[in-house]
C-alpha cells in the first residue's frame, strides 16, 4: 500500500466525505481521487515512465495535491520545491535531481525561464493563478501545458504500474545549513508507514477537520496535514499561506480539530488572538514540530486557547515523524514526547553506544519511516545511516519513562571556557521574560573563553535594555551561561516555515 492507492480506498470507502475544503471550495474524495487518476492517466499517455523525476513548485493549493498524488499513482517521484527559492537554489536542485517536468503556477514561469536553457525538462505543467498573466509570451510556452486541461483531458481508465515499497516516492532536499543541499529518498512505505503510524498516534478520524497552513512542500505539513488525514478520511482545511487572521477564520468557519504548526506561529496565534479563543473551540489538538517549542509558550497558548499542544520530533530523514507527546498520558512540557508506533528512538555517545536515563548525547532513529539515502551521495549517506541507525545531528537526553528532550543541535552547541552551553536552554529563560516575545541565542568566537553567548531578542517592552536583559537570566542561569551581549531587533530572520534562522544571526556577527 502506498498514499495515492490509499486515497483511492479512502474515496471508495467515503466517495461524498469531503477530502479538502479551498478558499470555500468544498471537493469530495471521490472527485479529489478521479483527478488524481487523470492526472496520472494524462502523464502517461505524455510518455512519462516510473521512476522518472517530476518537481512540484506550488504554494498550498489543489494544484499541489492532484499534483503530487497524481505523479505519485503515475510511479513517478516527485521533488517537492520551495517556491520561494532563487532561481539558483532552484536550479541546483532541478539539475541534481534529474528533473523531467515541472508542475507550477503561471507567477513562478519568469524563475523558470531564467533556468531552462541549463536544464533537461520536457513539460511544464503550469496552473492559471487567474492574475491576468500572459503565458503566451514566455519563452517556455513550447514546453508549457495546462495543469487544468491536463487533468481534464486524461481517462478515469487507468491502470497503475506496479510499485515496490522500495521504490522512490519523493526526494526532499534539506535545507543545507552546510554546503549545497541534500536530496532525502523516501521510499512508498517510508511515506506510508509514517503517515499511518502518525494517524493512529493522534487518533486522527474522519471526524477531524485539520488545518494545512504549514508550506505543503516541507515535509512536516506533508505527513501530519496531507497524509495522514487522508489515511482515515479526515478533512483537509487548505489555507494558502500562514497568518493568524487566515487561521482564526478558517477554523472557526469550518470548526477545524486539528492544527500543526511550528513554535513561531503560535507565537503569532497567541499574540494576537485575545479576541479570536471562540474560534478554536471545536480544537481537540494542536501538534507542533520544526524546532523546539518554548516551555512558557506552551503553557500560555494552553491556558489561553484551552487546547493540548502536543509537541513532537521529526527530521526529512525519517519522514519525518519519530515522537509525539502521547493523548493516553501525561503531556510534558519540554518534552518531545515517546516514540510513536514502529518506530525507536534513542541516545548514544561518539561511539554509539547507548547511554543511561539523564545523558545527553545524539538522538539516533530506526523503522521504516527512515530514507533510503541521499540521492547521489553515498559518502553522506554512510556518514548519516549506520548500522541501520539514523544520526540524527541533534543532542538529547531521555528520561525514566521515556520521553525524549531535545537539548540542541550539535552543530549549535557553544563551549565557552571548556563548558558546554547549549542555546535552547538560554532561550528558555529569556522567553520566560513577559516582555519577551522571540528569542535566538547563537555562540560567537571568543579571544579568551572560546566562544561567548549572544542573544538577539523581540520585545514588546521598547523600555527594556540590555541590563535588563541580563540581570534576569543571572536569576536563573549560571555565569558561564549567561549572554555576554543582548541584540534587540524587530524581528528575528525566519524561513518559510517560520523556523529562526540561527545561521543568519552567526552570519550577522561575523560582518558587524
């Protein structure tokens, strides 16, 4: 079994339930899975073969659903793109992934056309945004076809190839915080097996209505907001892009259940939604991931929302779902929760050697959630999977019952003066702060120490200063911890997930 046969069982079994709901637009899953089939049928017909690469560049929409799950059912894999790369990033990953066509909207063409000439793509499948462009005159209008016409013109009568679970189903570049980007192969039963386990770990049913505002191109949206809701015919509750107002009305418009999201936008949610508690009144859950979520953040926005915030782990790797907070018991705050179903989690030292209850060390993951590898990088792949495990680069501790905490990324860890200081546990106490609203902390070099800490701050107090800043985390830190410089900025440097970009901050220090 595979995500695109199970949404064909999924609409067999529920053929009027509604699959996705867009800008009022409410699409049942017999209508969703007839497009998809199309789709797939009218790939095929065009000669594409399984296992040719198709890349999905699109911002939340139909046109990434039928997309993806119809070159998926056609036995392509698909490379799904952020469409807010440069044209270089872009055609980096368009080259490295052997790209064959391109399923996009017609506002991204003038990216494309600056690429082509260096690239081997056959099609442009292009979706009308209905902005009153003129595609006609683009220099790509040979190799361009129309996403909707495409769909319209393929046949309900359509015979899948067969596909092994081995076989490739998606590649997801990494954001390459080192060097050039990574591309993850995730096979069927690594999206399939992870999509399921998560749907049973959250209980997610075809009563749930969830919210899909994370970019459906990371990872995190398309297992916990796409995938998984579609294994039990849940309701997909499509808002094209992130902001609170969006959020606020589409969940108290269609009573939404379920919500994912990454730390920033609760951040966002609880400053501004004073107003907007009634709308999250049907909400049963709120999951987060993408980078660890602040303890007093989490007990604010469930004080104010009165909802469980569940948060959880996950990487590209191991698509990308290993632990949730469990419903069945105790929430704990910090915590990244258990390991879900299938899958095992645990911590080791340099030399993988597991070690006891209370040290930190790296996380290391197994189950067949866990990629096949790196596209055309065997090195890096030996370097990040041994042994069956997946290193997973982050640091992090376990405790007598087994909840797993993140202490930080390795890479990111400070040591200053021979001790190590890891950044989350500085931003812990800072988003304490009541006039504290965002917070990174980054480690710069140090002549004498090794390296100091510094942390840049948002407040929403413009009386506050540095001092200030200090003075309160030599209350709850240790001298060696505390930050030796506080920046104030109006806002923090984030990516299109809206996860803070440490690196960039690193950056700014070293040109200042």
């Amino acid at each position: 079994m595979n995500v695109s046969e199970q949404l064909t069982v999924t609409a067999r079994e529920n053929p009027s339930k509604e699959a996705y709901i867009f800008q009022g637009e409410r699409v049942s899953y017999q209508e969703f899975d007839a497009s998809v089939t199309k789709f797939a049928s009218k790939l095929a017909d065009m000669g594409y073969q399984k296992g040719d690469h198709v890349a999905l560049v699109s911002g939340n929409s139909p046109l990434f659903m039928i997309g993806l799950y119809g070159a998926l059912r056609a036995g392509l894999t698909v490379i799904p793109i952020n469409p807010t790369y440069t044209v270089d990033e872009m055609s980096y990953i368009l080259k490295n992934g052997d790209v064959k066509a391109v399923i996009t909207m017609d506002v991204l063409l003038e990216k494309f056309e600056h690429m082509d000439a260096g690239l081997s793509v056959n099609d442009y499948f292009v979706a009308d945004t209905g902005q009153g462009i003129d595609t006609t005159s683009s220099s790509l209008s040979e190799k361009m076809k129309s996403f909707t016409k495409s769909v319209a013109e393929g046949s309900l009568d359509f015979e899948q190839p067969v596909l092994d679970g081995e076989d490739v189903a998606v590649i997801l570049y990494t954001s390459g915080t080192t060097g050039k980007p990574k591309g993850a192969m995730l096979t069927h039963t690594n999206i399939y097996s992870n999509a399921k386990d998560v749907a049973s770990y959250l209980d997610i049913s075809s009563e749930d209505r969830v919210i899909a505002t994370l970019p459906m191109f990371h990872v995190f949206c398309l297992t916990v907001a796409l995938n998984a809701p579609l294994m039990n015919g849940g309701t997909i509750l499509v808002v094209p892009k992130f902001s609170p107002q969006d959020v606020f009305a589409v969940a108290g418009e269609y009573e939404a259940t379920v919500f994912a999201g990454v730390p920033t936008m609760y951040n966002y949610l609880l400053q501004t939604g004073k107003d907007q508690v009634h709308t999250f009144k049907h909400m049963r859950l709120c999951v987060s991931g993408g980078s660890s979520l602040p303890v007093a953040l989490l007990n604010n926005f469930e004080k104010q929302f009165n909802v469980r915030v569940s948060e959880g782990y996950g990487l590209s790797e191991a698509s990308p779902v290993t632990a949730f907070n469990p419903l069945d018991r105790p929430r704990k705050a910090g915590s990244i929760g258990q390991g879900i179903s299938n899958v095992t989690n645990k911590i080791v030292d340099e030399m993988g050697e597991e070690l006891p209850v209370g040290e930190v060390g790296e996380l290391v993951v197994q189950g067949p959630n866990v990629m096949k590898g790196y596209y055309k990088m065997p090195e890096e792949t030996a370097v990040t999977i041994k042994d069956g495990w997946l290193y997973t680069g982050d640091m992090a501790r376990v405790d007598d019952e087994g909840y797993f905490y993140i202490v930080d990324r390795k890479k990111d860890m400070i040591l200053v003066g021979g001790y190590n200081v890891y950044p989350r546990e500085v931003e812990e106490v800072l988003y304490a702060h009541p006039a504290v609203s965002e917070v990174a902390v980054v480690g710069t070099p140090d002549p004498e120490l090794g390296e100091t800490v510094i942390g840049f701050v948002v407040v929403n107090d413009p009386s506050l200063t540095e001092e200030d800043i200090i003075e309160y985390c030599r209350a709850h830190l240790a001298k060696y911890k505390l930050p030796s410089r506080v920046e104030f900025m109006e806002e923090l440097p984030k990516n299109t997930t809206g996860k803070i970009l440490r690196r960039n901050l690193r950056e700014q220090l070293t040109q200042s």
